[in-house]
C-alpha cells in the first residue's frame, strides 16, 4: 500500500536508474529517445492513476495530499511535453546526452520529492538534489565558446551557494523560535510570532530565499539573464518551466504558515513583488536576444504570482496554481520556436524572427500564441491566469498593488508584441527559405496552442482541483 502512494516517485527513480546505464553504455539516439519518453510517459501515467492518494510517510516528513498530487501532475506533464518537444537534443553535446538525460531527469526527481516535503531538513535536501543536477548540466552546450556557458554555470552555482546559505540562516531563525522543523507544527505557532516577534519575519523571509531563488523573484534574480543567454536551448526551457512548479509549490506552503492576516511579512512580500514586475519588465524591453528578454521577463511573472501568494487565501493561493501551470504551457510554447528556429542551438535574435511566418506559419502561430499569453491578451491562460491573481488581491484590499501590477502588464505587452510583430510583419525578402517541420512538430505546436486558449477559456476544472489542493493548508 505504501509502494502504491509514491508510485510515480518510484517509476521516475527507475527512470534515472535507466538513464545511468544508459550513461555507461553510451546509448544514444532513438534508444535514448526512447527511454526517456517511456520514463517521462510512465511517471505520467502513474501521477495520474495515484492523483487522489493521500497519506504520510517517513515518520510524518512526506505527506501526499492535494496540493503534492496536483503539482505533481503538472511537473510530470511538464517534463512529458519538455522531452517530446527537445527530442534529438540538438543543441548539447553528442557525447554528453545519455548525463544531460539523466541529470535533468534527476533534478525533475528532486522536485517531485520537494513537493510533497513538510518538513524543513527534507525540503532543503530534495531542493538541493534539484538544484545540483542543474548545476552539472549548464555546461552542456554544443557549437560554443567554452567561456560563455562555463561562465554561467559558475554564476548558477554561486548564486545558488549564496541563496542556500540564506536558507539556512533564516530556518535557523525559525527553528530557535519554534523548536521544530515540521512544517505543521511551526503553522500553529508562526503567525503569532510574526506579530511579537520582529525576528521571525527577517527570518521566514530569508529562509524563503532559495525558493525566490528558483522562482527568479528579485531579489533572488541576478543569475536569471546569463544562465538563460549562456545554457543550451533545452537547458533553458527546463529551468524555466518545472523548477518553477517546484518553487510555488513550496512557496504556496511556506507562505501560508504566516496565516490570512495582513501583517508586515505580507507588506515585505508586496514589496518585493513590486519590484520584481517593474524591474523585469524595464529591464526586458531593451533586449534584442530572445532568450535574455524571456528570462527578464520570468523576473516579472514571478511578481505576478507573489501577489497571489501574499493574499494568503485560497482564491490566492489557487490562482498561483493555475497561473504556474499556465506560465509552464506558454514559455514551452515560446522556447519551441527558439529551439527549431535554431537547429545548431545558437541563441535567435529579433533579427531571426524576420518572415517567420512564411517560413514556418505553424511557428509563428506558436509564438504569436505563447506571447498573447504572456502579454496577458484574452482568451489566452495568461490573460485569465492574471485575472483571477488580481481579483484575489482586490478580494483582500490590495488596490495599489493591482494598480502596479496592471501598469506592468501594459509595459511588459511592448516586448511581448514585439516578438509577435517580427514574426508577423517584418522581412518581407523575395526568396523566403522554408523551415521543414515533421508532422509531429506540427502537431505538438497545434497542441500547445489548443491547450493555451483551451485552458484560457475553460479555467474550471484546474480552478476547481487547485482550490481543492490548498483549502487543507488554510
């Protein structure tokens, strides 16, 4: 029975097992495709089958609940859909892609685990294990200079050092005040320390620091533009997609510890949500490589969901849910184009959009759909996504903060539009070279734009099981 409620745990763990063979026995090609989809598929299959488990494990340090099985569900649909639309693996090494399989397979692993952590010293292992197999695999980029992706993956390590360090000092805080590191018990005694104790606020706020750090949320956002400029295409789309579903799931946790009440832990959290949006957002209208705007623009969608977080109420804490999930469908959709516009991985400019949509009409169409979401354009998910994060911050009185958020909105539409426009009006040249794509390219993109108006339109059902994943935590 115990076997049965971390099924997809388990089939995910003989995936890696497979991969590290598959590392020795230097598989590639359609092999290696091929071992990778079943894995990524099986663990699918099985989130599906265990989505209404529910138990504790490991003497009260794992817990399957609500919130656990729906992010896991869009971790594993997440890493299905990442390994059906990087298949071939163009832009990493020949040599390195049974460990690029691996690690990253590994670090989706970690976050499954992180998922359904309640327990400080378990979350800060599973978030390491994480994080270190993104560590290794920021190197692996093929048709470069050594220096540029060297170069980020020491950035990424020590930033990620830094943010783990203040991690810890904080959850020493919390524990000195708590003498406890499981979550529901720290629960029952935090929001009265936040309101005596000045301490415990300096405290929840640096142990949420690694979380920040995952999410790109300021000030925890340094790293974000070189690592997604210097990384392989595929390696980018990963880090921008499922270490983030990991993030807001913790940070959805961690947050609702501090209780519904407005207090100056939810002022910090306004805060720092108004100036990750500005600062994202100003920052990704001067960029020209699509990858450096993407991640400036990650910086900003964090503050976005920080609004939901900090209304600690379900409504909140549901539309984070809902927005992730959104955000994971829409940069998929966007770092598709990048990775078949650049068949060599290099990095695509405004410049390589020009005429794409005689080239490729069904990548236009693609990226046209991933940036109307982004923009918040209805009847995108994006545009409902950000309708019902601010109806919850209306719902608590956070007038101002809507206010900003919206203006941010409009700012950061420019750039978003601007993608759409090159691809759309611009290189009108006499001879256009056609950019062939297989008939299952075509319709993975048909796929994610369905899914991107489709859950734009009809928000119930992952409204309804996100509002049933955190009722239990409020």
């Amino acid at each position: 029975m115990h076997l049965m409620l971390i099924l997809p745990e388990l089939v995910l763990i003989l995936t890696v097992l497979a991969l590290f063979g598959a590392s020795i026995k230097k598989i590639r090609g359609t092999a290696l495709n091929g071992i990778v989809l079943a894995g990524s598929f099986l663990t699918l299959a099985a989130t599906v089958v265990c989505f209404s488990a529910s138990g504790t494990l490991f003497a009260g340090a794992y817990q399957l609940d609500g919130l656990s099985q729906l992010i896991k569900l869009i971790l594993s649909a997440g890493l299905f859909l990442f390994f059906i639309m990087s298949s071939g693996l163009s832009g990493i090494e020949e040599e390195m892609k049974p460990e690029f399989c691996l690690f990253l397979t590994l670090s989706a692993t970690g976050l499954f685990l992180m998922s359904s952590a309640v327990e400080l010293l378990t979350i800060l292992v599973c978030l390491e294990m994480s994080s270190y197999a993104l560590y290794v695999v920021i190197s692996f980029r093929n048709g470069r200079s050594r220096r540029t992706e060297v170069e980020a993956a020491i950035k990424y390590v020590l930033f990620g050092a830094a943010a783990t360090g203040l991690s810890l000092y904080g959850l020493s805080y919390i524990f000195g005040y708590t003498h406890t590191t499981y979550l529901s018990e720290i629960g029952r005694q935090l929001p009265e320390l936040l309101e005596s104790q000045p301490l415990a606020i300096i405290g929840l706020v640096l142990m949420l620091c690694s979380f920040f750090y995952k999410l790109a949320m300021f000030p925890m956002h340094a790293w974000t533009p070189d690592i997604y400029q210097g990384a392989s295409n595929e390696t980018t789309t990963f880090i921008a997609t499922l270490p983030k579903v990991g993030a807001a799931a913790l940070l959805i946790r961690l947050v609702s510890l501090a209780g519904p009440g407005v207090s100056e832990f939810t002022w910090v959290l306004g805060i720092l949500a108004v100036l990750s949006m500005t600062y994202g957002n100003l920052a990704a209208l001067v960029q020209d490589d699509i990858k450096r705007l993407l991640a400036y623009s990650s910086i900003a969608h964090a503050g976005y969901m920080m609004i939901g977080l900090l209304c600690v109420s379900q409504l909140g804490m549901a539309s984070v849910i809902y927005y992730i999930a959104g955000y994971v469908l829409m940069n998929l959709a966007c770092f598709m184009v990048i990775y078949y516009l650049a068949p060599q991985g290099q990095n695509i400019t405004f410049a390589d959009l020009k005429g794409l949509h005689k080239r490729s009409p069904v990548l236009a169409f693609v990226l046209a759909a991933g940036a109307f979401g982004m923009a918040g354009i209805p009847p995108t998910v994006g545009f409902t996504g950000k309708f019902v994060i601010f109806t919850a911050a209306i719902d608590k009185g956070f007038y101002g903060l809507v206010v900003i958020a919206m203006v941010n909105a409009g700012i950061a539409a420019f750039y978003y539009l601007k993608m759409a426009r090159a691809a759309y009006c611009q290189g009108e040249e006499e001879t256009v070279d056609r950019l062939p794509l297989g008939i299952g390219v075509k319709l993975f993109g048909a796929f994610l734009i369905v899914a991107i108006i489709l859950v734009g339109i009809l928000p119930q059902e992952l409204m309804q099981a996100a509002n049933h994943a955190v009722a239990a935590l409020l």
